[in-house]
C-alpha cells in the first residue's frame, strides 16, 4: 500500500533539497539488485548524517513502514530489494572516510564508502582492509558489513566479520548505539559488532563503522596447478592448508569451468581435470622461502604442471582462466544461478561429486569453483531455457540438502537474503533459529527493517 500523507510529509521536511525521491523512472533504479529480483519502493531517500537515520527509523516505526538500507546493490541474494515496498534509504552521499589513523591500524568510515576507494585512500599509507569482493571497484564498505562480504583474501585474512572493530547504528526501535571497541582486543559483554555484520540490516541501520587495517605486504607470487581429477587437487588444498605459510588466496576451478573458460579465453588455458591458483604475499627476503612451502605441498599424486610465475605477464596468464570463467558462463546462460556454498576443505570432492550427480539427474550444466581454501565453492547453475530453469530449482534443492550433509553449510560470504531464506529450516536447529527470530524481536520489534529477508 502507498506511503500515509502524512508520512510523506515527515520525509520531505527531513529529505529536503533533492534528497528525496518519489519519482517513479528514479525509484527503479533502488528496486533491484544483482538477484534480478525486483520490487518497486514507495519512496527512496538519501541521508547524508547519522541524525537523519534516527529520524528516518523512528518515522517508519511510527507510520509502520518498511525501511531497506540500500549500498550499491551488487550483492546476488535479493537482500536489497524491497520486497514489501516501503522507503529504500541509499547511502551512496554518507560516503565520506572519517580518519584513518595508522599507528592504531584503523579507518572509520561512512557505510556508502566504496570498498575500492578505501583502498585507493589506504595504499600511500601502506595499508589495506582485507574484504575483496569481486565487486570491490563499487560495493560499499556497508553492504560488506551487511552481507559479511569476503573475497579471495579472506583464506589468508578473514572475511568483513574479522575486520570490523565497531559500528554505530540503530536499531529498528529507532534507538541508537555504539558497539565494539577500536582495539584487537575486547572482552567486555556481548560482541553485537559481529552480530550485526552478515544480518543483511534486519537489526540495525549502520551508520558508521571502525575497520581493522592490515599492512600492505611488499611482494606476491603467483602459482598455478593442474591436476588429474578434483580429488587430486583437494588434497593438494588440504597440503596446502596444513603448512605453515597461509596463502593469501587459493582458488579451485573444476574441469567443467577450465573447458568452459578454454572455449571462451583460448588454448592458453589448460585442458585438466582440476586447478588451482595460488597466491601468497609477504617480504622479498621470505617470500621465496613462502613459494617454495606453498609449491612442495601442491606437489603430489595427480599433478599434472605446476607453473610459478615470474614476470607480470606470467601472473596474467596464471590468471586467464579465473578471468575468462565469468564471461564465459555469462555467455553461456544470462540467468545463471551463483551459491557460494562452504565445506569442510577436505569434503570438496564430495560437494563437487553430489553436484556433478545433480547436473546428470536434471540435465543441466553445473561448474564449481571459488575459494577453496575457505572450502567456499561457488555452485554455479546455468540454465539456458525456461524448462531448464525450473529443473534447476529441484538441483539447487538437492545440492543444499548435500552441503548440509557434508557439514557445511548455505553461504559463505553472499548471505541469504531472499534466495535462501526458504531453506535457512535445514542449515540451523529449530532452537537456534528461535533465538534468532528473538534477536529479531528485540532489535526491531515492529518488523520494518528489510522486511522478508535472512529469517523464515
């Protein structure tokens, strides 16, 4: 149902000047995200101060209308749309870099920052934030907060939830708090810090955030290595994983995505049963030392080449088939569905076995890659036509109901927003998912933030 009048007239007395919009060409483009899901809002706003956002909250409590806080957009779960309509607060003015303050290793930040620009700003101090999206040129800092976004890195560095010292928010009840420390260190109470970061703001409404900063290592190496067949190659990851260098990034293409991405980049990319992609970071007087440990563990039963680049050309052939894969699945279906399921490191062969059954039960191409260092694979479904689709549907069933056998569990870094809220029953035990849903309550008791998102 529409917004009340008098709702509308609240919103333009605090959005004034353009910082409102309720036009409907522009709503559209706050409507939908990077799911293809799509849902008009009634209203889109665009704050610029942490007192704007606590009247905003405590308007929509009082009027009983849905609030979506919206970054950029880019996340694939559905997690920004607003389903329910209502009012979609976009926070791409509250992107300003508040301090960076090297001694403590910090950034405060606005939640519209974009994830790139922070770095850009990081770099001459020769620091860096961990998070690596592919999206990192245009998500923001708040939506990697919302959806405990991760990366590549996060083998090596932890996903969002590991570098965020403390927020400022408010709460759905249109209270607001601080929470966390900017210290590594904290034991005081209950960390709501992490809890906030991956609730996809059913909470809270982040208005600020204190980020811990990783010093910019001097030096990387690339590696890369084919194998026989996938089991091979996890075994090379469990190797890889038990010594003591940790890779700043170890990334796993099944043979479906090399001959996939053969098709699409050329015969620089190798034919194989599996790959890897290793990278790992540190100091010239150790790094060689680190490459040496990373390329004797990768060694083993089933290695077909292993290649160590040298050169900055070497390292962009190492990476062609990673680069190449995304087209080439674009190409090959527009309406491909990408989960980024997690395992146990040592149950890949089993997740990707259990997907391999399901792409010959339903007749649909399936290929698996990601981060396999994590054990977070990236299940990509790539159906080419309508009856494919809904055979795809009953796989992606299937393929949940494996990761849940296997241990694992429904995302590591994408979230659940609307695409796998339905199936959130199998991956947590009725009484967990009881506390949450009272979690729920207590931050936002009325129900109107992002509303129909994470919580069955």
């Amino acid at each position: 149902m529409p917004l009340p009048p008098a709702a509308v007239a609240e919103l333009q007395h605090l959005f004034p000047d353009g910082a409102l919009t309720v036009d409907a060409g522009e709503r559209l483009v706050y409507g939908y995200d990077n799911s293809r899901r799509q849902r008009l809002p009634d209203a889109v706003v665009f704050p610029t101060s942490h007192e704007q956002i606590v009247s905003l909250v405590r308007l929509c409590r009082s009027h009983r209308v849905p609030l979506v806080a919206r970054g950029r957009g880019t996340n694939t779960t559905g997690a920004s749309v607003p389903v329910e309509g209502g009012i979609v607060a976009s926070f791409e003015r509250m992107n300003r870099i508040l301090r960076i303050d090297v001694d403590d290793r910090v950034a405060v930040v606005e939640p519209g920052v974009l994830n790139g620009d922070l770095q850009t700003a990081l770099a001459p101090h020769r620091l860096f934030w961990p998070p690596d999206p592919t999206s990192a040129p245009f998500c923001t800092v708040g939506g990697n907060v919302a959806c405990n976004a991760g990366g590549p890195r996060a083998v090596k560095y932890g996903a969002t939830r590991d570098n965020v010292l403390a927020l400022r928010a408010v709460a759905g009840n249109g209270e607001t708090f601080r929470c966390g420390t900017p210290t590594t260190k904290g034991a005081t109470g209950y960390d709501l810090a992490r809890l906030l970061v991956g609730s996809e703001g059913t909470l809270a409404v982040v208005t600020e955030a204190t980020l811990k900063l990783a010093p910019l290592p001097s030096a990387k190496r690339t590696l890369r290595a084919t194998y026989g067949d996938v089991a091979a190659a996890a075994n090379a990851v469990a190797r890889i994983m038990a010594q003591p260098v940790t890779p700043c990034a170890l990334e796993f293409l099944d043979d479906e995505c090399l001959r996939l991405a053969r098709a699409y980049g050329g015969d620089a990319i190798p034919a194989a049963g599996a790959m890897l992609v290793v990278e790992v970071d540190g100091e010239p007087d150790t790094l060689d030392a680190a490459v040496d440990a990373v390329a004797r563990s990768a060694r083993g039963d089933g290695l077909l080449d292993l290649a160590i680049a040298a050169t900055d050309a070497e390292v962009t052939a190492l990476w062609a088939a990673r680069k190449a894969l995304s087209p080439a699945l674009r190409t090959l279906s527009p309406n491909k569905i990408n989960e980024d399921v997690v395992v146990p490191v040592s149950r890949v062969p089993e997740l990707v076995a259990a997907t391999r059954a399901a792409a010959a039960k339903h007749a649909l191409p399936i290929v698996c890659f990601g981060h396999a260092g994590n054990g977070n694979l990236h299940v990509n479904l790539l159906p080419r036509d309508d009856a494919e689709m809904q055979r795809a549907y009953s796989a992606l069933d299937e393929i949940f109901g494996a990761v849940i056998r296997l241990d694992g569990t429904l995302s590591g870094e994408h979230g659940i927003g609307l695409a796998k809220r339905e199936f959130m029953p199998r991956a947590l035990d009725p009484q967990a998912l009881s506390l949450m849903q009272a979690i729920k309550r207590q931050f936002d008791p009325d129900g109107i933030l992002n509303p129909g998102k994470l919580l069955p």
